[in-house]
C-alpha cells in the first residue's frame, strides 16, 4: 500500500502532466485561429477551423475537470499529512 506521500507525489505527477496537456490545447487553439481564421482569411473553411477548434475546446475542458479533481484529492491527502506542529509538541512531552 502508498504512502499519503508516494500517493501525492503521483497527484503532483498527474497535475504536472495535466497542465502541460491543457497548455497544449490552448496553443493548439490559438494557432489554428492565428494561422487558419486570421492569416488566411479566405483560403480556409472558417465553419471547419471553428469546429476542430470547438473539438480541442471541449477536450481541454475535460482536462481542467480532471485536473480539478486531481487538485482536490491532493488537498484531502496534504490533510492526512502528519502536523509538524503537533509532532513537535508530542516530542517535548
């Protein structure tokens, strides 16, 4: 069985991989709307641009919810971390 330890470490792991996974979508997005919508106005399909766009919206959406619950179950194991402040009090007993 992990360690609360280990078990937050994931959790940083999983957070970390989580953000870099939504930075990419929100660089995808943009890209596709500097390059495709903005730079080349006529020479592509807005309604297709608009759509691959909405696609990379919704997955990044599903990261930030996965993200969240990640950032919550981090927050519920840093409460089972040991009080350092407690440990000390317990040791000068």
């Amino acid at each position: 069985m992990k360690s609360v330890q280990e078990a937050y470490e994931e959790l940083v792991t999983l957070e970390d991989r989580l953000i870099a996974q939504i930075q990419t979508c929100e660089m995808a997005v943009s890209i596709l709307k500097d390059e495709l919508a903005y730079r080349r106005r006529g020479d592509s399909c807005h309604e297709t641009v608009r759509e691959i766009c909405e696609c990379i919206q919704q997955r990044e959406e599903r990261l930030r919810r996965e993200l969240f619950a990640v950032r919550w179950e981090k927050t519920v194991l840093a409460c089972q971390f040991p009080d350092e402040k407690n440990e000390a009090e317990a040791s000068d007993s």
